[in-house]
C-alpha cells in the first residue's frame, strides 16, 4: 500500500507527479530543484542558493511524510555543470553533517526550469 505526501510549504508540482510517496516504510522524494515556494521561481544567487532551497524542499516533504533528513538513507544529486559539484557540496554537507546518506552525483544536460541542480532522496520512516 502507498501513500502520497504533499506539503503546502513548497511549490506544487510542475507535472503529474506527486511530492512525495511513502511505501513499505520508506518516504522516496520527488525531484527537487531551488523553486521558491512563495514565487514558484527559482531562487536566485547560482548553486549555492539553488542547492540550500532545494535541500529545505525535501525537508518540508520528509517532514509532512513523517521522518527528516537524519532519516534519509540514499540520495541522488544532477547537476547541470560538473564544475559546481564542490559548491553543492559544501551546502550539501551543512544538511548532512553527521552519517550522511549513500550518494549518486551525475552530470546531466539540462533540468526543468532551468535549474542547475535537481535532488531526489530515499528516507527510512522511524520505528
């Protein structure tokens, strides 16, 4: 049996997808980029901006399924330039100081809206 997750925290959906879906004991997030939840645009300031915002957007959705990002067991990282990788990751490692999640970076041509980094994740729901 699944559940989907929505928050009105972030932005809605750009397609016919849902936040967020809980199975089986798991949350698995939906691709998130930088969208300001206020403006539905991307927020401004390059990669570092892009990747806190987007970092905060799966927050909100763990958080409305139920668990947080300590809970996050694997994520995956696109980036549209391999260049920003040490800037994402510097962001990256303030949301997962400690423990941090079994990662995939992968280089890809382009994302919606044009954002520069677009992040997806897998969280164990708590006991």
């Amino acid at each position: 049996m699944k559940k989907t997750v929505r928050t009105p925290k972030n932005a809605p959906p750009i397609g016919p997808y849902s936040q967020g879906v809980v199975a089986k004991g798991f949350v698995f997030a939906a691709g998130q980029a930088g969208v300001d939840p206020k403006t539905g645009q991307l927020v401004p300031g390059g990669i570092a901006a892009q990747t806190w915002q987007t970092l905060e957007n799966i927050r909100n959705i763990l958080e409305a399924a139920g668990c947080g990002l300590e809970d996050v067991v694997s994520s995956t990282v696109y980036l549209v330039n391999m260049a920003d990788f040490a800037a994402m990751n510097q962001v990256y490692a303030e949301f997962f100081p400690q423990d941090p999640p079994a990662r995939t970076t992968v280089g890809v041509a382009s994302l919606p809206m044009g954002a520069a980094v677009e992040i997806t994740c897998i969280a164990a729901l708590k006991e």
